[in-house]
C-alpha cells in the first residue's frame, strides 16, 4: 500500500504529456485519462470525436453484409501481411505511459516560489577560488576570472535588475592545452555552486536536418540534469567542450553543417532567447514532447585546445619584427611555451570562429601548459589526488602504500615526456599500479608497500614490509612500464 501511494506521488509531480500530440498539460490544458495509462488532450480528443462522427458505425455494425466483408478483408490481409492486423488498445499495454524522462516537472500550486538563488548566499569571488585552490592545482588567473564572472553573473539572476540597468550575460571561453584542467575546473564550480550542470561535446552537432545532435540538445541536457524542472534549468551551467571543433572548414566547397552552420545557430542560445527543446531526447521529432526555454539566465562557457593557433598567434607577433638594432628575432616567439596567453579575437577569427560568435563570449581567459613542478603537485596534494586514490584502495585491504619523492618526480617527469597534460599521469600509474594490486591481495601478511625510484624507471621493484617490520624488495614482473 505504501508503495502504490509513493508512485502516485512520483507520478503527481511530473505533467501529463497528451498520447497524441506529445503537449504537456502547461500547454495543451487538462488531460483525459484513458486506459493503459494513455492521457489525452482536449484538442486531440475533439479531433478523434469529429473524424469518427463522419461515419455510421454503428449502422455499419448493425448490417451483416458489411461485418461478412470485414472478415474477409481481414482473413485476406492475413494472407498478404501476415503480421497486419487492426489497432486494439490491448496491445498498447506498458506504452501509453511517457516515461518521467519525458515529463516535465509539475509546478506546485498556493505556496510562494522560493527563489532558486539568494543574493545573500552566492559566495563572493575570494571564496570561490579558495575552494577551488583545494582541487585545482595553478591556473590561478583562470581561476580568478571564472570566479568573479560567475559571481557577476549570479548577482544578475538573483537581483532581477533588468528593468532599471540591463546586466549582460558574461559567458566565458576558455583555451588551453589537452589535460590542462578545463573541464576538471567547470566540473568542480559546479559542483561548489550546487547549480545543474550539462557538460556537452562540440563535435557531434550538426546543423537541423542533418543526422547528428541538434542545437537545442545542449540544453536539453540541462534540462536533464535539472530533473526536468524549467525553472531551475534556466539558472543553470553549460559547458561546451571542444568549441574549436565547430570551426569554418578552410578550402572546402560542400556544406559546413558541422562548422560555421553550427555558430550560426547557437548565436540565438549564447544571447538569449525563448527556444523549443525537446524533452528527455537529442532531436525534435513527433514523438517527443516540446518545452520552452529561455536561456537568458543560462551561463555559457565554452573550452577548446584549438590546436595550430599557436601557429597563427606566432605569425601575427612575427609581422611586428624588423631589421636594426631594436628588431625582434623571428625565432624569439618559437620555444614561448603559453604563447596562446597572448590570444585576440582577431586570431580566432582567422583560426574559424565567427565574429559573431566570439562578441557573444565576452569573457576570454586562457589556461597554462603543466609543468612538471605543477604536476608533482597534481599528483599527491588536491583533496582527492591520485595518489590518494590508490592509498585509499589498498587501505582497505589493510596495506599502507608509500611514494617515494624520487618515484614522484619520475612520474612527472615520464608525463611531460607524454605530452598529454594531467591524463597522462593517470596512464602512467595504470600501468606500475597494476602487477601491485594483483599481487598483493595474494598475501594477506603484506602491511606495507613503498613505491620506489627504480620501479617507476623499471630497474627494480617496490619495497614490500611484512607486518612484523621486516622489510624486503620483491621482484614483481615489471613489464609494460619500462
């Protein structure tokens, strides 16, 4: 009894979506409930009446003549379509029900809304980048302005002023290298702020008609990730990964409707606009309800390594070299490491990005290549480090793991080699990690492993101590790390 009683309140807080036009009950107005859990609308309702009124059932039923003709269309078609039959409401059994993914979620009536946000409990910029500091190692400009454009932006959505002094919105874009920390860092705002988040990808959209991801699918998933509530989706953060993917295809004479067709469209989203988004799905089709929502209020911040604008910026700060005993070097700009903190609108139009598309990203930061002393750090000192996380798994198996400072740096060191920014730690570790937590569940004596130098290089093995302190260096297989 007390579980029919929770589904029936689960089931009151999501909008009836109508079997036939897939409206919800905000916009097509109150349901009918017909069997098999299919509701439909008023309007649709009233068309089903008017086409069956056109004809006299049921002086058709009543004529033996007509029921023999229908058995023999029915008997023959059989024949024709084996698998043809006409419509019974028994077999939508188990699909009249939208599932809540599709529903949206039910305003509540006679109490007050309360707001989403309080101007008195957005945390200020200072704080925001100190807890940040706590998982995010360097970076620290990027930190300082992703924190106080969100803090302008929130005060904007909480205080309402739009009527006296329009506010605008300040999405972001962010540059930098791969395994740099650009999603790692919108991921951990967002999870600071207590705010929805959609984290989407650049590369599978594709211009409408086009097999692909629609516009509108980006925010779709905040709805998603919203619970289906319009209100609070509208207050929320996308984050666009890979926006360097959508750029004008250079040299081509077909179609673009993954480059330029794409920043066209997502103008209107970025500026904000009353949009149609389909409800629980990737694409507007009939079977998939509609809602509307206005992204005036959603905070954009895209990311994208965009690779060779290291190129361009060079090619730029080249023109300005000359000959006499002031003139630059030409090679000068080439061993620059962050040579993209020197980016302008003007070189990511000439990498493929739209005018318009970059005026409506007002906010433009970038964010430094790891160096190896920030990727010592990135290995053993956020709160939930790497090396942390392999302490913990063999915690639980009462053995206490040990890292060596040499070992550190030689990780670091063999992750600059890679080239592929914080990932490429995690791939190092995968492969020394692995003959250890298979070989020591095997002994259950084992209390201690220290991670030494020469196992990191492949020259040696880790030191394991038994639990009566006695300590030796085991030989472990050391292959696929050398």
């Amino acid at each position: 009894m007390e579980e029919n009683l929770n589904n029936n309140t689960d089931e009151n807080e999501y909008e009836d979506v109508c079997f036939a036009c897939r409206r919800p009950e905000s916009k097509a107005g109150k349901m009918f409930k017909l069997p098999n859990q299919i509701c439909v609308c008023n309007d649709c309702l009233h068309k089903t009446m008017e086409t069956i009124s056109q004809f006299d059932y049921q002086g058709m039923l009543n004529n033996p003549h007509v029921l023999n003709e229908i058995h023999n269309i029915e008997k023959n078609n059989k024949h024709i379509f084996p698998n043809i039959s006409f419509i019974n409401l028994a077999d939508l059994q188990g699909e009249g029900g939208i599932p809540n993914k599709q529903k949206l979620k039910r305003k509540k009536k006679g109490t007050a809304a309360e707001p989403v946000l309080d101007i008195h409990n957005i945390p200020p910029p200072h704080k925001i980048k100190a807890q940040l500091d706590d998982y995010v190692v360097g970076q620290e400009q990027a930190k300082k302005v992703i924190s106080v454009a969100v803090y302008n932006h929130y005060k904007r959505v909480a205080t309402d002023m739009m009527d006296e002094i329009e506010i605008e919105k300040s999405n972001m874009l962010m540059i930098g290298p791969t395994g740099c920390g650009k999603t790692y860092l919108v991921r951990t705002l967002a999870r600071l702020l207590d705010v929805p988040l959609a984290v989407t990808d650049a590369t599978s959209l594709t211009e409408a008609g086009y097999i692909g991801d629609d516009i509108e699918s980006v925010v779709s998933k905040l709805l998603a990730a919203a619970e289906n509530d319009v209100e609070k989706a509208e207050q929320g953060i996308i984050f666009i990964d890979e926006i360097d993917k959508i750029a004008k295809k250079k040299d081509t004479h077909s179609r673009d409707v993954s480059g330029e067709s794409v920043q066209q469209g997502m103008l209107k989203l970025l500026e904000g606009a009353e949009i149609e988004v389909p409800v629980g799905a990737n694409s507007k089709n009939a079977m998939v309800p509609l809602t509307t929502i206005n992204t005036r209020n959603i905070l954009f911040i895209c990311g994208g390594a965009f690779p060779d604008l290291d190129e361009i910026i060079k090619r730029r700060l080249k023109k300005q070299t000359a000959i006499g005993f002031n003139a630059e070097l030409k090679d000068k700009y080439d061993k620059q490491k962050n040579i993209h903190n020197q980016v302008t609108a003007q070189d990511l139009k000439e990498f493929g990005m739209v005018p318009e598309f970059i005026g409506r990203l007002p906010v433009l930061f970038t964010l430094d290549a790891l160096s190896e002393e920030m990727l010592i750090k990135i290995l053993s000192e956020p709160k939930n480090a790497i090396l942390k996380q392999y302490q913990k798994l063999l915690a639980l198996d009462e053995v206490q793991l040990i890292f060596d400072p040499n070992a550190i740096n030689a990780i670091a060191n063999k992750a600059m080699e890679k080239d592929t920014g914080a990932r490429a730690l995690r791939a190092i570790i995968e492969e020394f990690m692995l003959d250890i937590m298979f070989e020591i569940p095997k002994d259950e004596n084992i209390g201690r492993v220290i991670i030494t130098e020469d196992y990191i290089k492949g020259t040696g093995g880790p030191v394991i101590e038994i639990r009566n302190n006695n300590s030796m260096a085991i030989g472990l297989p050391v292959t696929g790390h050398r």
